[in-house]
C-alpha cells in the first residue's frame, strides 16, 4: 500500500506543479458539456494508468527502482492528458483544480465518469437485461 501512496503523492505534486504555472482559476467558470467529458476521458485514461503503475510498483523493492517508475507513471499520464482529444493539458488542470473549488462541477465530472465506467468497452458486447 506504500506504494500506491508514493504514487498518488508524486502524482498530486506533479500535478500542483504544473497548476502553479497556470493562472489563477475563477471560481465561477463554467464549462461547456463538450469540456467536461473530454475531460471525464482523460481523467478516466490517467486513472487507468495509475492503477497499472501502481500494481507494477508493489513488486519493486529499491527507493531508486520506486522513483523510476513513479517518475515514468507520472509521464506517462502527462502524455495520455496531452493526447486526449478536445482538452489541453492546461485545460485539465484547470478543470481539475475548479472541481476540486466547486463541489457541484466535482459532482457533474464524477457523475459522468461514472456513466462512462458503466459503457460497455468498444469490442465488448452489452450484457442483456433480464
């Protein structure tokens, strides 16, 4: 479990890191539906690649090794935000940093996260109802 703490740590510093270079975000900005699903893609892509580095780094044991592949995770998200389409990276932190000011964008961006988990995968056949 330390590890997947080490990750999340030098995931939320990465990220505050670049947030800091960002102007500061109105609390009041509002953001079109467009903005907020391409952001619930990006995000939903960032935490599927968290998920993978952080089972890859319960099975290293030096601090050097860690570093590495917390160093390599956090790139490779930067990369996954940068190549989502119709967001930025600048444009996800913004958005990132309003929900975590303004609960009710936290509800809308999670609410739509949550409707994206529950779709089927593309190849994936949707189970019947009964």
């Amino acid at each position: 479990m330390r590890f997947s703490k080490t990750l999340a740590t030098a995931t939320a510093t990465a990220a505050l890191a670049l947030a800091t270079a960002l102007p500061a975000v109105a609390q009041d900005a509002e953001y079109s539906d467009e903005q907020i699903e391409a952001f619930a893609e990006a995000a939903l892509d960032v935490a599927e690649i968290r998920d993978a580095y952080a089972a890859d780094l319960a099975a290293v044991e030096s601090e050097e090794e860690q570093q590495a592949l917390v160093d390599e995770g956090n790139e490779a998200m930067i990369g996954a935000i940068e190549e989502s389409p119709n967001i930025t990276l600048d444009e996800y932190l913004e958005i990132g940093e309003a929900a975590a000011e303004n609960p009710e964008l936290g509800e809308q961006i999670a609410a739509m996260i949550n409707e994206m988990s529950d779709e089927p995968m593309m190849g994936e056949e949707e189970a019947p109802m009964e």
